[in-house]
C-alpha cells in the first residue's frame, strides 16, 4: 500500500509538471500569435524639458527649506501663467494675420497646416509661423554589426518628418562601432532624409562613431562629440578563414560550381587562387572608394588623404582634423536647446513576440556576464 501511495503521488506530480508545461506553451504560441496580428510598433514621445525640470524640483524639494521652497513655486507658477498669457496672445495674433486674403497668385503648389506639397507630390516641410514654438527632436541609435536598428530609426525619421516645421530641428544621439556596409548605408540614408526635408540636423557622438558609425555621423550640419569619444576608422576590412588544407589532409572533397566569372571569389572550403585574392582586394578597395566619396559628398572640407586612412581618433584630435565641428556632450546639447526650444525625444518601439522578447533578454543577460568578468579580470591593465 506504501509503494501504492508513493507512486501515485509521483504520478500526480508529473501530470501537474506536464500540465504545467503545456499551459506554459501554450501560452507563448498564444501571446506570439496575439503578437502578429496586431500592429508592428509604437511612437513613444517624452517632452525631456518636463523630465529634466520635475528631477530638478525633486533635488530642490530636499536642500531648500520648506519657505524657500514654497516661494520658488510660486514664482514659477507667475512665470507660467505669464508664458501662457503670451501664448494665448501670439495665437490671437496668428489668427488675425491668416485672417487676411493675400492678392497674390497662387503657384503650383498644395499646402496643408505646416507641410507643402510639390508638382510630384513630394510632402516637405515649411517655415511654420513665427509664433509657433520652436521644436527640437532627439532619436537615439545605438548600432551593432547590422545595423539592426535601422527598424525604428526609419519609422521615426518618418514621423517626425510628418510633423515638424521646417523651424524645428532633430538630433540623433549616435553610438556605433560601425558593421555592414549595406546596412549602414541605409541607416545614413535615413538620415540624409532629415537634410533633405530642410531641417537642421545635429548629430551628437558620446563614445564612439567609427567606420559605419561616421558613415552616418558625417551627414549631420553639425557634428558634435564628447573629448574622447572615438571616431573615424574611415576604411573597409574582410575577413575570412579557410578550411581547405584541412579538408584535404581528412581526404574531404568539395567542390562549388558558380556561372559567372567572379559570383565567388574567396571561399571557406575551396582552394583559394591569387587571382581571386586580387578581385576580392579589388571589391574592397571600390567599397573604400565609395565610403569616402560619400564622406567627401557631406563633409567636403575634409582631407581624405590623411583622414581616410582607417585609423581612429579621440574627440580633440577629431575636432583639430575636421572630423567633427565641436566638443559637447550630448547632455549639454539638450540643456543649451531647452533655453530656446521645447525638446522631445522619440522612439520607436517594435513589438516583438514573448518567445523572443525572452530570447534576447536571455542573450544580453550571458552578454552582461561576460563583458562584466572580462573587465574585472582586466581591470588591472586598464590605464597603466
């Protein structure tokens, strides 16, 4: 009867497991469907004035007395109903001024609020009114090899290109160490999207804008970074093994069969001809050649002989070279904008399944690890 009992319970234990994990399963291919179906992502949008004003009442609310601090309230809040009452009159104003029926013909050409459009149909931004507010928008892109996000950096040029003035300017808080040249390519294309639509475009790198990162960097009007922060690494590189020899000392054969005189140059398991060596070097030097007449298209005061040679810079030496245009932080960038402008950052977020979202948090928790014991194991090599 014992034996009896305790099988049974082992039985009712591993039906509970086993039901436990089908309603766990099910439960991921349920949330993955759910994800699918509905849209692809969201516009988040935070007014960073408003965050970095309610941090710093929270810091006065602690050193001022309470006096002090009741009467800097009030002061702020005079200060408050005064911006508002401009406002209100500058609308006022703007009102009677578009109240007026100009005489003058009216050309080719469809404008809608604060947008025109051309004889193709082109959507452009235009001069908004002079008393609407001035907007700065801040977009954050962090790179990796594939420039993967490229994803969300596409969908907030575009609504950001939907909404401004043409009064309003868009800063991109940059960090890349550069990846694949397509990718990047199209990332910087994204943001030659930005100058073309006539907005004042600040690119803003803290650490680090090298090779497909400047790519992008150098569309900016102006190109601001930290003192030493690493740009530059204007150059191609390729790497690849071969396993060739050790394929033959295993008597492995392999055998590869293209159409066409240069579809494979360098392989990983075929025998490798000085031939193909040369047209591959020659790929690359056409990559680097297209690299820089891109840099030289944006940045044309830049000399490429001594700057596109793939090596990288810190960000005083940048700014003697011509690389960028200032020394900056990003921080102070939105602290001197806020005295003028209202200044939000957007972003873009892509909804991603259960299964996934865990996938990649898994991921960048060993990515952590890692990273984290290889810099205490170095530690005592740093700055020596």
């Amino acid at each position: 009867m014992e034996f009896l009992s305790e099988y049974g319970l082992f039985l009712l234990k591993t039906a509970t497991i086993a039901v436990v994990v089908i309603i766990i399963i099910s439960m991921l291919i349920s949330e993955g469907q759910r994800q699918r179906s509905t849209s692809k992502g969201d516009i988040k949008v935070v007014n960073l004035g408003e965050t970095i004003k309610d941090n710093s009442q929270s810091i006065k609310n602690e050193i001022l007395t309470n006096a002090e601090y009741k009467q800097l309230l009030k002061e702020e809040k005079e200060r408050d109903k005064k911006q508002e009452k401009d406002a209100k009159q500058k609308l006022k104003h703007a009102k009677k001024s578009s109240s007026k029926v100009s005489n003058e013909p009216v050309v080719a050409i469809e404008t809608t609020g604060d947008k025109t459009s051309d004889e193709e149909g082109n959507v452009v931004a235009v001069e908004g009114s002079s008393d609407s507010p001035q907007r700065m928008y801040v977009i954050d892109f962090e790179g990796d090899i594939h420039a993967s996000g490229v994803e969300s950096l596409r969908e907030e040029v575009t609504a950001i290109l939907a909404t401004a003035n043409k009064s309003d300017q868009v800063m991109i808080r940059l960090e890349s160490p550069g990846g694949l040249v397509h990718s990047y390519g199209l990332a910087a294309s994204q943001l030659k999207r930005i100058r073309d639509a006539g907005l004042k475009l600040t690119i803003s790198v803290d650490e680090v804008a090298a090779s497909g990162g400047y790519m992008m960097a150098c569309v900016a009007d102006e190109l601001i970074a930290a003192p030493f922060a690493i740009l530059g690494s204007i150059g191609v590189v390729a790497e690849i093994p071969n396993f060739n020899r050790l394929l033959q000392k295993a008597n492995i054969d392999y055998e590869q069969h293209t159409a066409g005189q240069h579809k494979r140059t360098l392989t990983m398991f075929g025998q490798n001809t000085t031939a193909s060596r040369e047209k591959f070097k020659q790929e690359l030097e056409e990559t680097h050649q297209l690299f820089k007449a891109f840099i030289h298209e944006n940045r044309p005061a830049l000399d490429l002989n001594k700057v596109a040679t793939g090596e990288h810079w810190y960000g005083r030496q940048a700014l003697e070279l011509g690389l960028v245009d200032k020394l900056q932080t990003s921080d102070d960038v939105i602290l001197d904008a806020l005295n003028t402008m209202d200044v939000y950052s957007i972003k873009y977020d892509i909804r991603k399944p259960l299964t996934e979202r865990l996938s990649v948090n898994l991921y960048q928790a060993m990515d952590k690890f890692v990273l984290r014991w290889i810099q205490r194991s170095s530690q005592s090599n740093i700055f020596k």
